[in-house]
C-alpha cells in the first residue's frame, strides 16, 4: 500500500512538474509561425528532432540581451530554430555566424532564417567548424558563442570560443549534463561523446577566466546547458 502511494504521489509531481514548465513555455516563450516553420521544415528535410525547447531558445535570447549582444556566433545550425531566437536577440546592424557542416542542412537553415525574416543579420556558413573557426578571428571578438554540435569535440569548441570572445562574452554549450553523465569524471566514461561534454564541464567549471553553471532546463530536468561568463583580464599566477 504504501509502495502505490509513493509511486502516486512520484506521478502527481513529475505531473506537476510538467505542467508548470508548459504554463512557464506558453507564458514566457510562446513560438511563432517563424519558429513554427523551422521545426517543420526539419521535420520534412528529414532533420533529426533535437532542437533546443522553447525555454532555452528564450534563455538564449534573454542572455544576448543581457550582454547587449551585437555579434552572436553559433556552432552547430542544425535547422535554423535556435538561430532565430539569437537573431531576434541582435539590433538590425548585429549579425549572426552560424556554422554548418551538412550542405542540406545549411539550405534549410537560410529558408527558415527568411521565413522568419533574419535573414538579413544571419549567415550560415558551411564546413567543418574546427576547420571554420579559425577563419573568424579578424571577426572577433563574439559577444555571445553557443555550442550545439557534435559532443566529442567540445573541449575543442571551448578553446576556440575562449580565443573569439572578450570578458563580458557568455558562452552557451547545449546537452551538459546529460542525464548526469556529463557531470561525472571523464575517466569513468566510455561514450565519446560523454566523454568530451564531461572534460568540457571541467574544463569550464575550472578555468579562472570564466564564472560558469551548469543549468538544468530539458528533457524532464534530466539536460540542459552550462553557461559561462568570460571575466575582466585578472592576473591568473594570482
């Protein structure tokens, strides 16, 4: 008797839960016919459907304008959804790099940038983005850097991010903490790609140039992001 009632009691509150988040996504982050349209378009282009929830397409437009974000890059397009967010973050003179490995992929991303009209303040560029990334350093510094690629490379992501950036810059990584395995010690793993979000996680949470949290905001509170903030120059032998 008592195992049901727990077992009740575990429902009503991931039921609770649940519709909380929806009432905070319809208050907060309702999507448009703009966004809308990506979704669908990744669906018909046969795009895998692992874009980023509503919540954290909102967070990632609020820290842009926090920072006062005039030029916004993003490694990894997937179908363009994240990318309006940030775009719809930038003033008209601002820009956004996003950056695509599948030709595919990167046509979806530009039709659905000008459906919900950012085409004008957003690129995509194709390529593999460790060959891409060093091609931006004359475009630097970006006032906002979100990850959002292939999980191995990230520490790869990280050093280039912390290169193109200045203090006051906020770097985003997506899929963190994934289920706790990015939280745990990357010695203990043997996916590859938990194995770079966790040496990633390190990384960040331990380098003196960045004040950084890991934040869990999807997939029923099982994912999300690590945000970082770059700081002021500090002497670091301090």
């Amino acid at each position: 008797m008592a195992e049901n009632e727990q077992a009740t009691s575990a429902l009503t509150a991931l039921q609770r839960q649940r519709a909380i988040q929806e009432a905070i996504t319809h208050l907060f982050a309702p999507e448009d016919e703009g966004l809308r349209h990506a979704l669908s378009a990744a669906k018909t282009g046969g795009l895998p459907e692992i874009q980023i929830s509503p919540l954290e397409g909102k967070l990632l437009q609020f820290l842009a304008v926090t920072c006062n974000a005039r030029k916004i890059l993003e490694i990894g397009s997937l179908a363009g959804y994240s990318g309006i967010w940030l775009a719809r973050a930038l003033p008209p003179d601002g820009k956004l790099i996003t950056l695509e490995i599948n030709p595919h992929h990167a046509d979806i991303v530009r039709q659905s940038f000008a459906w919900a009209g950012v085409n004008e303040r957003a690129e995509v560029r194709v390529g593999n983005a460790l060959d891409l990334l060093p091609t931006l350093q004359d475009e630097a510094p970006f006032d906002l850097i979100f990850i959002d690629a292939d999980k191995a490379p990230y520490p790869s992501y990280l050093q280039w991010a912390l290169r193109l950036s200045r203090p006051g810059s906020i770097i985003v990584a997506d899929n963190c903490v994934r289920g706790g395995e990015g939280l745990r010690p990357p010695e203990q793993l043997q996916d590859e790609g938990n194995i770079g979000i966790a040496t990633f996680n390190q990384q960040v949470a331990s380098n003196p140039r960045l004040l950084s949290l890991a934040l869990v905001i999807d997939d029923g509170f099982m994912d999300g992001f690590t945000i970082a903030v770059v700081r002021p120059d500090t002497d670091d032998s301090k």
